[in-house]
C-alpha cells in the first residue's frame, strides 16, 4: 500500500504471512526466524551474532491512516453484505486489520464493525414485514414460501459472517479473545440476528408455524423438503434458547395431541398387532426425525411422548383386547413386539407379567379340572410348558421375572385338582417306560422323562405319584412288560435327585429283589436238575421283600396238580436256603406261555396266569359255561369276567363266547376256537393285569391317605415330645413346615382330636388351645 506507514521494528514484523485468513505465527515462532535468517551459519563457532535493537522512537501513524483503513474494509464487509464482488486483495484486508490492531485501536474496531453488521441485520427484517402473514393452516404454500425466504436469509447471513470473520481474523483471536465480555465475530453475529430477526414476534411465530405444519404434513404422510426443515431448525439450535423455548415445547404439546388422538382412535379401530406394528412405525418415524433434523436433546422427550401416548395410555386395554389371542394362536413375532414396546414404558412389563401369569392359570385350570380331559391331561401339560418355555425364550428374552411366575402359576393351577395330576403323571410315566412303546428312541424317551420331572416338581402330593409310581413299577417288572432297565434306572435317578433317597428307597429295593430274584432262579434251576421228575413247565420266581412292594390281596385260586407240586418242590427248595421265611404267593401277577395247537399249526401264546388256568380247562373239553369256569379256577367274579372278555371278545379270539357280545353274563358258554388264525407264532394276549381296575386305583389313593395319616400323626407326636407344651397355632405352623404333602387345617385338627383321645397329648386345663405332650 502506497500510504502504509513504516513497520515498527517489533520482532512481528519480520514474520510474513501465506495469505489474509491464517492466525499470525507466535511471538516465539518469530524470533527464531529472526535470528535463523540474519545469521546464516548460526550453528559455527565463528558465526556473527545478529542484534535487533528497537527504534529510538516509535514511529507514528500517517494522518487519516486509521479513518481510510475502516473505509476500505468498511467497502470491504458492504460488498459480502450486498453478494458483490471485494476489490480488495484479501491478504491485504487481513494486514490491514493486524496493523490497526497494532496501534491500539481494536476497541473501536470492533465497534464499527458491529455497527456495520447490525445496520445490515436490522434492515433484513424490513422484507419479512413486508410479506403477508398469513397464519391459517391452509395456507401451506405462503408458508413454505416464507420458509424458503427466511432460510435464505438465514444462510446468506452465516456465509456472510464466514467472510468478515476471515478478513477480521486477527481481531478475534488477539482484543476479542483478551476480553471475555465480548462475544466472537460468529456469536456477534448470531446474537444479531437472533435480537433483530428471530426475535420479531410475527418473524418467529411464522417461521415455528411453518416448520409444525411441514412436520404435521410428514407425519401424514406427505414427502417435504427435509433439507429445508434440516436447515431451518439447525438455525433454532445455534441462536441459543430460541429452540428450548420457543420451537420445542410447541412441538412437544402438538406431538402429544396428536399421538392421544390417535391413540384413542386406532385403539378402536384395529386389532392388537395391527395396533403395535403402528405404534413401532411411529417410533421409528420420530427416532429417524431426530437423526434427520431435529436436536438430538429433542429425542428423550419426544419419544417418551409418543410411548405415553400411544403405549401407557392403553396398557391394560391392549393386554385385555388381543394378549390371550396372541398366546392361544402362538405369534411369535407379535408377542415380541409386544414385549419389546411393553419394555419401553415404566410399568408395561409388570402389567405384562400379570396378565402373562394370569393367562398360564386359566389356561392350566381348563387343562387340569375337566375329568373329561383326564386321558390327555399329561401330554397337554407338556405341550404347554413346551409352548410357555418357547415364548419366554425367543419372545421374552429369557427374563427370569417371567421365568419365576410361569413357575408358580405352574404350581397354583396344577394343585387346584389335588392327586388326580400326580396320578395320571405316573400313569404316564408308565405308558412310556412299558415295553411296546415304539414312540420314542432311548434319546426321546430321556427326553421326555427330562420334561416329566419339570411337571413333576410343581405338584405338591408327591407321595400319591409315589404310590402310582410304585404300583405300576411292580406291575412292569413282575409282568415282564418294562421296555428298557435303563430307562427305569434313570427315572429312579432323577426321582432320588429330586425328592431324596428315602422317597426312592422302596423302589430301589424292588430293582434289587429283582436281581436277587435272577441268582435264586439260577440255583433253582441247578435244583430241578437233580431232581428225579423234573416235570413239563419250566418255573420261575421272583421273590419279594414285603414291604418294599406294593401291597396284594392274595387271591387262592385253583392250580393244576402239576402246578402246585412245582410250587412245593420250589418252597421246600428256598426255605431250604433261607430258614424262618415265610413265602405268600401272588397269583395276580403270575404269567405264562402256554403252547397250543389248531387246525392252522402250533401257536404260543403270552398270557396271565388267570388266562392259563381258563386256557387249560379246554384240554378237558370243548365246551364250558361261566359258571363252570368259575367253579374250576376259583378265579374271583369280576376277575373271572375280565378275563374271559380278554379271551373271546379281544382281537385274539381263542375262545367262542355264546351269545355274542362285549360283556360277560352269567349263563354265558364258551367255545374252544379250533379254527383260531393268526399271522404270528408268538401272540401277546392282552394282558389284563397291566390295566388298573377302579378297584385298584380307589385301594391305592386310599393307602395313600392312610399313609398321610400315619405320618400326621408322628409329626405331631415328634414337635411335641421335643416342645412338652404348645400353643394350637404354632403346631399347625411346625406342622405345615414338616408336612410334604398339603393338608386342611380340618385334618390337622381331627388327627390332634385322634391323639388326645389315645392318650399321647392333652389339652390345658385354663386355657383349650394349649396343649401338652404326655410322656
């Protein structure tokens, strides 16, 4: 510049500058390139020593050097403000701006050039005051118009600040850095057009009017220009509270509107997925609409509006209108969602929890309480804990709240029937550990045992499954009928496991009578060789420790001669052994394999011992009545009756019955059947001692609450003989605890009345809810 004053020699000086809109190198930076370039070789010995010595006297400014330096950059800022172009070189602007600053003249700097933006400022809201405010929601396009002009407004601005900030440069980073009242070129600017457009009431109830209506209109689908609101609310954001203030809460109030009604109405109007495929869509909108253009602080609020709205405004209304549908038809993937948005809101998973809870219960009561469904109650008990398991794990994230509840609305709705589920459970357990079952390989069968247990674990009268358990147990191994000594051995196991050593105690003791049983028959076996007549039928025996097994009521019946001598030679043969025993035999459970000829060939035939003696009378003749069978055999009526049933009117008809029927009637005559068929050699007549009689099932339940009783009693007995005196409550408390099994307080109260009658307790005199133990 022609008038430029000579540079002081102040050691900033030396330093030269690449171009007008970098930051000045440091007072240390400069220096060193001071010394570096008058020394040349200042790394030798020999080098000069480069002195700078400050001038005499500092040198003073040309007249109207200050006032035609602001003109020029005054020209300068004009041409950004007015889009022309700067006929100024940008390097020298910036210097400028540094030498003015030198000479302490900054603070009046930054003054004019406030003056100057906000002059500019001012005078843009002139052509918003001009433009027709037209607030009413139809008029959309006036409003996206003024949008468009506001926006542009706005953008000319911040590139405008951009460019004077550059030229100023040096200001900003030396006086308005100093001063910490003073706000940076850009936050001047802003400050600016916050205070003198924003800030305009019309201005910015427009501008936020336009931007709702924009959104409103996306929320309905319609595409808008995104950009534009992306901008607009981005320019909200950097003018400070304008966005808290004035844009948020009105959003926040209008969301709210909108998502109550729209609540109200599409609860009504759609079904429960329908409803929760929406209510994901909407978040989703909304999560995108922060990512998009809103502030991300604008995200919390937002989105919990949307959930309060459309979600915790209608928890229990959404549960009760489609839950139990879900569930019934199993929807995977809409029972997820429902889990998942249910996560989202304080309270959704407890009201889930209840509602999942109460569904088990009614669901579990219909399976459970219908006699009718007596004979599937089993296997839709695991088809629904399957179903259960499925949901908690894939829909419910395997959260261990409802993991515990379905365990306990398990237990509630399977103990609303007591013993009956015990029962058939065992009676199950039967069907599949019987020889015949070709359902499952030893993989499934272990399995299916594994699912047995979990339904086993929630039922309280374990001893009624006991007593089941070990009835049919006897039946499979006497009978010959048990699939597989594995199969037993782990479902003993996993009884031990779960209920202890004494509750298996008896059964493992039946396994063992059983492998004693195999040594004895041997050495029996090795007797009868001895013998001089050793006789047609081949013997064998299991011997049975009385109170390890079930509990028979022998039944005499009449064996062939031949029969009853092999049972002497055998008696005569043990006793021999083990003296002081006593043998009782059980001809309920005896079996036999008769050989038998007809018209066809030579058949065998697996049958009871009951089918041998009736079979056998036919070697005497053709022809025989009821009554005479039952004359001959000995066998009890209704014994007898279900035998000869087996016989005549099952699918391997050995014998003729006259007349035809399905029951067996006094007068009835039988038939030996000569032309008897059949595909195989070897034929399984049905066994009747696997089936259970009414009888059998009613004696069991009945020793079973015998047994109760037994044990009542010696609870009882055992608190207080350790506690000499007791009130009546706190021994129904000890009794309860002590207890395995559930029982009325009625019970408890008969069983106490038993005792003090027979003399092992009494009640106090003054007091008759007391009690003491007589020694």
């Amino acid at each position: 510049m022609a008038d430029e004053p000579q540079k002081k020699p102040h050691l900033s000086a030396l330093v030269g500058h690449t171009n007008g809109l970098t930051k000045p190198a440091s007072l240390a930076a400069a220096s060193r390139a001071g010394g570096g370039g008058g020394g040349g070789g200042g790394a030798t010995a020999s080098s000069k020593k480069l002195v700078i010595k400050n001038f005499r006297e500092r040198p003073k400014l040309p007249d109207n050097y200050t006032q035609d330096t602001w003109q020029k950059l005054h020209e300068a800022v004009g041409a950004i403000q007015s889009s022309i172009s700067i006929k100024y070189n940008l390097e020298e602007l910036y210097q400028a701006v540094e030498n003015l600053c030198s000479y302490k003249v900054s603070a009046t700097l930054y003054k004019q050039l406030r003056q100057v933006c906000e002059d500019h400022v001012k005078a843009q809201i002139l052509q918003f005051r001009e433009y027709p405010f037209l607030v009413h929601r139809n008029h959309s396009l006036d409003s996206l118009l003024f949008l468009k002009k506001i926006n542009k407004c706005w953008q000319d601005h911040c590139r405008q600040m951009i460019m004077i900030r550059s030229i100023f440069l040096f200001l900003d980073r030396t006086y308005v850095l100093q001063n910490s009242m003073l706000p940076s070129i850009w936050d001047m600017g802003l400050e600016l057009f916050r205070n003198h457009v924003i800030s305009d009431k019309q201005v910015q109830n427009k501008t936020i009017d336009g931007i709702l209506l924009l959104i409103e209109r996306e929320r309905n689908g319609e595409a808008v220009d995104r950009s534009l609101l992306r901008s607009l609310l981005s320019m909200l954001s950097d003018l400070q509270q304008v966005y808290k203030e004035s844009f948020e809460q009105r959003f926040l109030e209008e969301t709210n509107c909108l998502y109550a009604a729209e609540g109200q109405r599409l609860m009504q109007e759609r079904e429960v997925p329908e409803y929760l495929h929406h209510v994901n869509k909407r978040l989703e909108e909304e999560g995108d609409r922060v990512i998009t253009y809103l502030d991300h602080s604008t995200q919390k609020p937002l989105i919990a509006c949307v959930e309060k709205q459309l979600l915790g405004e209608h928890l229990k209304a959404i549960l009760q209108k489609g839950l139990d549908n879900l569930l019934d038809e199993n929807r995977i993937s809409d029972l997820t969602q429902t889990y998942q948005l249910f996560s989202r809101v304080k309270g959704g998973q407890q009201i889930l929890l209840q509602h999942w809870s109460e569904y088990i219960k009614n669901f579990g009561t219909t399976i459970v309480v219908n006699p009718e469904k007596d004979k599937d109650m089993v296997q839709e008990l695991l088809d629904f804990k399957d179903k259960v398991d499925h949901i908690i794990e894939v829909c419910f994230q395997k959260n261990e709240k409802f993991i515990n509840l379905m365990k306990e609305s398990f237990e509630t709705f399977i103990n609303k029937r007591p013993n009956k589920p015990a029962e058939l459970i065992a009676k199950y357990v039967d069907s599949k550990l019987r020889a015949g079952n070709k359902e499952a390989t030893d993989e499934e069968l272990e399995r299916i045992l594994d699912k047995i247990m979990i339904i086993f674990r929630f039922i309280h009268g374990k001893d009624v499954f006991e007593a089941f358990y070990k009835k049919d147990l006897a039946k499979r191994l006497l009978v010959g009928k048990s699939a597989s000594v594995d199969a037993e051995k782990s479902m003993l196991s996993k009884l031990k496991h779960e209920c202890g050593a004494a509750f298996t105690s008896k059964l493992e003791g039946m396994f063992k009578d059983m492998e004693l049983s195999k040594d004895v028959m041997v050495q029996f076996k090795q007797y009868m060789q001895n013998q001089s007549d050793p006789g047609n039928i081949d013997l064998t025996v299991n011997i049975l420790t009385m109170g390890y097994w079930p509990t028979y009521t022998p039944m005499e019946v009449h064996l062939n001669s031949e029969m009853i001598k092999l049972q002497e030679v055998f008696k005569t043969f043990y006793l021999g052994k083990h003296s002081g025993r006593k043998l009782q035999w059980q001809t309920t459970l005896g079996h036999a394999v008769l050989k038998a000829e007809f018209k066809e060939g030579k058949k065998e035939f697996q049958v009871s011992l009951f089918q041998t003696l009736v079979l056998l009378m036919f070697n005497e003749g053709d022809e025989f009545s009821f009554e005479e069978i039952k004359m001959a055999t000995g066998v009890e009526d209704s014994e007898l009756r279900r035998t000869l049933q087996s016989l005549a009117c099952g699918k391997a008809r050995v014998l003729i019955k006259n007349p035809k029927g399905k029951d067996v009637e006094d007068g009835d005559k039988f038939i030996f059947n000569g032309d008897f068929k059949h595909k195989l050699f070897r034929i399984k007549i049905n066994q009747i001692q696997m089936k259970e009689t009414v009888e059998e099932q009613v004696s069991t339940t009945e020793r079973v609450f015998q047994d109760r009783q037994y044990q009542i009693d010696a609870a009882i007995v055992r608190i207080m003989k350790m506690r000499k005196t007791l009130g009546h409550n706190l021994l129904v408390s000890e009794l309860y605890n002590q207890l395995k099994f559930p029982v009325k307080p009625g019970d408890l109260k008969k069983r106490i009345e038993s005792l003090i009658d027979r003399d092992y307790m009494e009640r106090d005199k003054d007091n008759p809810n007391q009690y003491h133990y007589v020694a």
